[in-house]
C-alpha cells in the first residue's frame, strides 16, 4: 500500500459515524474479545437509533446478554471519547461487570462506594464521579446517597442494570427511584431488565419515565387512557408509543445462534452427628431470643441471618463466628474500644458488606438490663465456642466427599472435564474443606479463590503466572485482577477443584468446568443464579451438575431447598430461574430477610411448614398471569420478524467487522515496514516504532483476533494500532501518480476490467457535519477517468485497494473541472441523506411531544368530565329527596361541584397554554441541536493507472 491508501485506510477506521451508518459499531465489534451474537449487536443499534433519544430499555429475557449489550453501547460512546459513564447496579455484581468490562471491552472502571469515595476526596480528587479515563460503578443505594454529587456531572450516559428494581418509581415510597430519577433526569440512560412490566401497567410508566417524562403525559393522564386495555386501539397506540423506548428478545427467537446446555440436579443428604445438632440447638435457642448485647445498633437482624446461615455453614464457621463476638463482648466489659460487629464478621461471611449495603433496619438502644447480662452472655457464648472447636468433623463434610464421586461419576457420562467448583459462604468452612480434601484422592488438586487471594497458594499462583506471562497485555498490572486471573488459570490447566466464596460468584467465567457444589446454599435466589453462571453459560459445551446439601435433621432447611428449587427453578432445565420469579422479589435481600425471619421465630416443624406456605404463597400473587400476557402482547413481537432481522444483522455485523479487521491489518503491514514480519495470523513487532513507548507498544507476537495463549491482543482501540491510525491520517502528501496492478490483487474486481489500461484522478475530501450535539465524518472519494467520465462511487473505493507503486511525474497536469463537480455531487448526496435522516428524527421528536402534549390535556378535560359525571348524579338525588332539608343539601352540593368545575374549566385555559409553551420551547431547542455546521476538507489529489 503507498501513503495515499494507507491514509485513506486510516481515515475509514477513525472517522466519526452518524446513528444510522451501517459501520456504526463495526470498531467497537473489532475491540469486543467476544463471539457476538446477531441480539446483541441488534440491542445496541436500537439504543442508537436516534441522537435526539433519552434512552432506551433493553429487557430480553434472562440469559441472552444484556451485559454484553450494554457493553456494546458503552464502548462505542467510549470511543467517541464521550467517557462520562456511569453503571449503577445491584450490589453483588459490580465485581462482575468491573471484568466484564475490562475482559470484554478493554475499558477499566472504578468501583465507587464509601471507602473508596473518601479515599478519592482524601487524595485530592474534588468530584470523585469523574475520576481520568474510568468508567464509574457503583449500587443503587450508593448512587442514592450520593444523589446530589451525580445530579452535578454532565453524564454521557448511565447504565442501570436490573432496573425492574425502579419499576416502582411513580410511588412516593419509592426514595431510590426517586432520588435516581431526579438526579439523572439530564442524562442518555440504558436501563436492563428482563421483567419491566410485573403486576401493573404503572410498573411500565415508572420505567419509561425514568429514560424519558415525555412518552407518556403524567400518572393520571396515563391512567386515564390505559388503564383498561379492553380497546384494540388504546392497546395498539400504547404498544406503538413503547416501541421506540423498549426492546425485547425471546430465548427461542435466538435458539439458531445460540446453543444452550442444561442443568442436571443432584442432592446429597445428611444427617449431622449428636454434638452438631446439639451445638445447632444452643446456638438457635441463643439467637432467638428477645435480648442480645452481641446483636444491637440496629444490625440484630442482620446479624441473626448471617449467624444462620453460618451455623449451617459448618462448625468452624459457626465457632469463629461465636468467638469474634464473645471478644467483642469482653473488650466492652473491660471499656475497651472494640469494632462494630458487622466489621469483624466481614471477615468470615464475605458477602455480608455487601448484603448490609442493601439492608435497612431500626436503631435499638442498649437497656439497663441488657449491659447487667453482658459478662454471662460472653461466658455463654465462650462455652458454645467451645463445643464447636471439639467437632473436628462435619457430617456434611462427609457427604461432599460422597458427592463428589457420584458427580464425577456423572461428567465423566457426559464427557466433560472432571473439574468442580464448590461454593461456601464462609471463610473457615473453605480452610476446612481444603484440609478436609488434602486428606483424600484429590490432595494436590485444589485452589482457593475468596475476596483477598493473599493466601501463600495464591502468592505462589500469582508469581507464576506472571512469569509464564511476562511481556504480555494478559498482565493488567493490577494485583487483584491478576491474581483472580492467575487462579482461574491455574483451576483449568493444573488443578480439579476450586473452593471459593461468594467473591468466586463474580466476574470470572468457567466454562471449562460444568460441575457447581453449593457446599453452602445461599437464600438469595439471584446469588444462586450468579454462582452457576460462572459455568452455565454462552460457551459452556457441556450440560452442568448442580450438587446441593439437604440436612435431614433441619426441616427450615429442606423447606429452603425445595421453594428454591420448586419455585424458582434454578437447578434444572436450560435456563435456570425463570424471569417471572426473579423478577417478583426484586432485591433477593429482602427475600434472605423472610427466610431469616422463619429461622427465628419458628421453633417446629408445623410452624416451619406453614410459615413457608406463606412465603410460597405470596410469591404466587404477586406473578400476576394476566400482566404477563399483557407484556407478552405489549414488548414481544413475531419470532420469523425477529429471526429474520437478526439473520440480517448477523450477516451485516459479520461484513462490518471483517471489513474493519481487513483494513486495520492492511494500514499496519504498510506502517510497520522494517518494525515487524507478517504472517496470515498476525504480526510479531520487532521494535518499537519511533514515538511509542515499549508499555504502549511492546515488542512480541500481536494477533487480531488473539489466537494463540501469550500473544497481544491487536484491535483498533490499542495504543499502537491508534498510533498508527494517527500517524497515516496527519501525512500531508502532495499531488502524485499512482500505477495500480490489478493482477497484483488477491481477488477478481469484475468491474474494475473495463478500466484496465485507462487512467484518471482521484481525490479524498472529508466533509464534517456538526449536529445534534456531535459530529460525523463522510469521506467523499471522488473518481474520474482521463477524459473526465465519473466512476461509480464503489470504483473509486475499490481501486485504492489494489496494490500500486508511486510513479515519478515530470510535469504534473491540472485535474479536469468534473473532479470537482464530483466532490461537489457526493457532498450535496451526503448532506440531503443526512438532512432528510435529521428531519426523521424531528418528526419523529414531534410527534411523541405532541401525544405528551394530547395526553396532559386529555387528562385536565377528563377531570371536568368527572364532576359533570358527578353533578348529574346529585341532580338525580335532590330529585327523588323525599324532605326540604335533603333536597337544600344535594342543591349546596351541586352549586359546590359547579363552582369547582368552572374554576377547573378556567384553569384548564392556562393549563393548556402552559403545555402549549412548554412544548413550543422544546421544539425551539429540538431546532436549536438540529442546526448543523458543515466543513470540508481536501486530503489528497492522485493521478491514477491501472494496469
């Protein structure tokens, strides 16, 4: 390639792209380290479609890959450096999308909550929501009180996954989404759920009106028209107004490109020895009752459930548990500062700062009689210490080594690799289970993952893969990062088990292994989810066994087991727990606290049973059948109509992506002349080109996509593929004479024969369009042969990717007026496409301010409506009064409503003008962002032959 080429190349891989190009994200598709699938490439144009729009809600069905989805769009909004993006999301999956984003995508984030916000203040950093070149993450009830810090950043965009969590918005009970709401009311939003419409049409309002106030008019006005969907027409207008704001795809819509394995379930049962269900007793006994100085400043309930699941746990997690508190009992007795509870416990249940950022729970004050018993409760609490530490072994200790035969037995049946990921939610039970397997056939076979991975295993892991891995982007840089990736590598190729703890649930794929453990089942419907996903998922060959623990003695527990099996469906078929279900409990916290609530206040078998019929139960009424056909109707649309599209999109994405693969490796062969040797894999960079640095730019073996294990990841968005971009777009190359050689091409360009043997010019011009807040590039390559005929706009383009050579030119001649008039011809081609494109998205704007309009003034005449409706009412009341004094109190009554009805009427006058102006001035500042600026630019004239 000569200069020309290559510097057009550079221009086609960084120019500026408009909504409605079919390259859109084809550099974003280049940079994503995934296996797209035709759904998602499809959701993220959808919340493209429009510049003018405020958002969109993505809510395909569980398992199709919002995440991704979402990633697509934030990594195309990065690229265009518009990098204020914040993701707010449930707390116990902000670890997840922290590596989805930096595996997937390339782009680092910044977990944001308390102590790394006042680390950030500390440090010098004014607005910690703005932190250089990060993408911010943070939970829900963080954002919230931070509201009035996100309301003061100009936000790019926000990402709000599990968004069903604000469906309740339009209630005034409902302080997140309202805090959220009002703070982000400026900001372009993505929002992800699988179930925006649960129980009633308002869930749907409050969602929508999160992205924007004015698809719909206001609560009333909503209700008014809406709220029967009896009428064809109202259901047709109302799935019309939903379709430019929420998108939904089905599993089966997809099942062509997306092979899905299934869940097997095994269960394992025990029966704990005499001293572990002594040890059960006492401690039960102890925490259900109605004084505790271990449990107090607002924190009991909280407390009481993570000693719960602790004392299920194993004996070493319950006795750990026991002594933190009795320490903490005794440094109060002797006035010592002690630390809060919820803060030693951390240590041994690792979800629980997590489960506490989610909990909401009054302040107790200690009495009188509380702080008189605290010296026998540490005693107490010292002796059932004791107890614990002489159970060495754990009956359901002996039945994972039971069960991890039979499960073994059943992957080696199904082919897959004889690897098991078992979950605990304890620290100590992990340290068991790790003595416990050393002492059996698997000794040498197992890792540790928890919240720290400091352990010397870990330490050791870590140093070795960074050495087998020195001199390669695998290496981030950071600790933690690298460490977890250094586990789970060392999980695939060395070792058979892994022990993890919840933080094992979060931001690392395993489809290597297809065998999940609950050592400890959590109550969290949607944590169960998380950790199977680590297996289960798009990628896994295998069908997954699920192995769970059913304590014989513990009714509670075998109760737990079935409503999460039975009713969330989470252990078996394909899918896993169904959207419906999930969708009902909202935060699965919540869920936790009425398991944790049956725990403590149930004491035999009838109350546990009836207490979980309840549970069941209410669970039933809130999945409301009818509202999901109502949803069914209203977001889903007809599978051929939506397997068709995707076909379309599958085969577009494919095109855009290899088209931009081809282009970027064909800059770089021609940039890196004497820097690196090519191959049809990749390249391997021999020095680092003048410029860069070696951390930007290393010397070694760079691979697009990445093919083999130690290569480089070469994409569009790394350092030395942007420098090179760079550097062939700033060349500034005078007019010269190209010789193309057809031959030389390594395919046949039918419609390129006819200009065998001929020549002309050819000039490069780049066109900005400013509008809408943003600015596209369009390359207008004008073509024309020597006796000055145009070439079809696709000539022209497929000629600089023929090979040439430079040729030498002893008098340049003048290029013929008709180069010129075909620069002047694409330009106006281009700028009437894009301003009958911009008048699409006006009327478009329009219309929906007009029905926002139409709805608030339907609203205000429905209200008269109803007092006439009630006036004739009185009327007919006072004409049957059988006495004087009734007939005088339904008169009053009457004068009363008429007086309301035409101040009502008067005021209607000024409302209507009010909504006029508001909508005149909106359309005011639609024409303001609308009026473009356009500019062009000259790149390079060429003279041209072809051979």
């Amino acid at each position: 390639m000569t200069p020309y080429q290559t510097q057009y190349s550079a221009w086609q891989l960084s120019r500026r792209i408009g909504p409605d190009d079919a390259d859109l994200l084809a550099a974003t598709l280049v940079d994503a380290q995934i296996d797209l699938n035709p759904h998602q490439v499809d959701a993220a144009l959808f919340a493209f479609q429009s510049p003018l729009s405020k958002g969109v809600i993505l809510a395909d069905e569980v398992g199709l890959g919002k995440t991704i989805e979402a990633g697509l769009v934030i990594a195309q909004r990065w690229a265009e450096r518009k990098r204020r993006i914040l993701v707010i999301v449930p707390a116990n999956l902000r670890k997840q999308w922290h590596q989805e984003l930096q595996e997937k995508f390339s782009l680092q984030a910044l977990i944001l909550e308390a102590g790394s916000y006042k680390q950030l203040k500390k440090d010098g950093l004014r607005s910690p929501f703005e932190p250089a070149s990060r993408i911010v993450i943070c939970s829900y009830q963080f954002a919230k009180s931070r509201a009035d810090d996100l309301k003061r950043v100009p936000w790019d965009l926000v990402v709000m996954d599990e968004a069903h969590r604000l469906r309740n918005v339009y209630k005034t009970s409902n302080v997140i989404g309202k805090a959220l709401k009002e703070a982000l009311a400026h900001a372009p939003k993505v929002l992800l759920t699988a179930t925006p419409l649960q129980n009633s049409l308002l869930e749907l309002y409050g969602l929508v009106s999160l992205v924007d106030e004015r698809v719909f008019g206001d609560l009333p006005s909503f209700r008014d028209q809406f709220g029967g969907l009896g009428n064809a027409d109202t259901f047709a207008k109302l799935r019309a107004r939903l379709q430019s704001v929420c998108k939904r795809t089905l599993r089966r819509q997809v099942q062509p490109y997306i092979s899905y394995t299934r869940r097997i379930p095994m269960v394992e049962q025990f029966t704990p020895s005499p001293d572990e269900q002594v040890l059960r007793g006492l401690v039960a006994d102890y925490l259900r009752r109605p004084v505790l100085n271990a449990l107090q400043s607002g924190q009991r309930q909280l407390i009481s459930l993570v000693l719960w699941k602790l004392l299920a746990s194993s004996s070493y997690a319950i006795g750990g548990a026991l002594g933190t508190m009795a320490k903490r009992l005794e440094r109060q007795l002797a006035a010592q500062p002690e630390a809060e509870l919820v803060d030693t416990l951390d240590q041994d249940y690792e979800a629980l700062a997590e489960t506490e950022e989610e909990w909401s729970e009054a302040d107790t004050d200690p009495s009188a009689e509380q702080l008189a018993s605290t010296a026998e409760e540490s005693v107490e609490l010292r002796e059932y210490q004791r107890l614990a530490t002489t159970i060495r072994d754990n009956a359901k200790g002996q039945a994972l080594l039971k069960a991890l035969g039979k499960a073994f037995a059943e992957l080696q049946r199904l082919q897959a690799n004889k690897k098991a990921l078992i979950f605990t939610e304890s620290r100590r039970t992990q340290d068991y289970l790790l003595s416990l397997l050393e002492q059996s056939p698997y000794a040498g076979q197992i890792v540790l993952f928890n919240g720290t991975n400091t352990g010397a295993q870990a330490q050791r892991i870590h140093a070795d893969w960074l050495k087998r891995h020195a001199g390669t982007d695998r290496i981030t840089g950071s600790r933690t990062a690298d460490t977890r990736a250094a586990l789970v590598e060392h999980f695939r190729d060395s070792a058979q088990i892994m022990i993890a703890t919840e933080a094992g649930a979060e931001g690392i794929n395993l489809q290597f292994c297809s065998l999940v453990i609950n050592y400890d089942l959590p109550w969290n419907p949607q944590r169960i989810e998380q950790r199977i996903g680590r297996c289960h998922r798009y990628g896994q060959q295998h069908d997954v066994v699920v192995v769970n623990f059913i304590d014989l003695s513990n009714p509670a527990d075998q109760r737990v087991y079935e409503l999460l099996a039975q009713k969330f469906q989470l252990f078996e078929g394909v899918f896993g727990a169904s959207d419906e279900v999930l969708g009902t409990i909202g935060s699965g916290v919540d869920f936790e606290r009425r398991i944790a609530e049956i725990y403590q206040t149930c004491r035999n078998p009838q109350e546990i049973e009836g207490s979980f019929q309840q549970l069941q139960l209410d669970l039933s009424g809130e999945i409301n059948a009818a509202m999901l056909k109502t949803r069914q109707l209203l977001l889903e649309n007809f599978d051929e109509a939506v397997q068709d599209k995707l076909k379309l999109r599958q085969n577009e994405s494919t095109s855009a992506r290899n088209r931009y693969e081809r282009l970027l490796m064909d800059l770089t062969r021609a940039e890196l002349q004497g820097h690196a040797e090519f191959d049809d894999a990749g390249f391997t960079l021999t020095q680092t080109p003048h410029g860069l640095s070696p951390q930007d730019a290393p010397p070694g073996r760079y691979e697009l996509p990445r093919r083999s294990g130690e290569a480089h990841l070469y994409r569009t968005g790394h350092p030395l593929a942007q420098a090179l971009i760079e550097q062939a777009r700033g060349r500034k190359l005078p007019a010269a004479k190209l010789r193309f050689n057809y031959d030389g091409y390594r395919l046949k360009v039918s419609t390129l024969q006819t200009l065998r043997g001929q020549s002309g010019w050819l000039a490069l011009s780049v066109m900005t369009i400013e509008a809408m807040d943003t600015a596209e590039d369009y390359l207008l390559l004008a073509g024309v042969t020597a006796d000055g005929s145009p070439l079809h706009d696709e000539d022209a383009e497929k000629l600089l990717r023929l090979p040439a050579q430079v040729q030498k030119s002893d008098s340049p001649t003048r290029p013929p007026d008709s180069l010129d008039r075909e620069t002047l011809r694409l330009e106006a081609l281009h700028t009437t496409a894009v301003n009958s494109r911009n008048l699409g998205y006006f009327d478009t704007e329009v219309q929906k301010l007009d029905a926002w309009a139409d709805d608030l003034k339907n609203g205000l005449e429905n209200e008269v409506k109803e007092i006439d409706r009630e006036i004739k009412d009185v009327r007919r009341s006072a004409s049957v009064a059988a006495t004087l004094d009734e007939k005088l109190h339904w008169q009053k009554r009457q004068r009363e409503l008429e007086e309301s009805r035409n101040r009502l009427r008067r005021r209607i006058f000024d409302r209507q003008d009010e909504i006029d102006g508001q909508r005149s001035q909106l359309i005011i500042e639609l024409e303001a962002r609308l009026s473009r600026n356009a500019s062009l630019k000259d790149i390079f004239i060429i003279q041209w032959e072809l051979d």
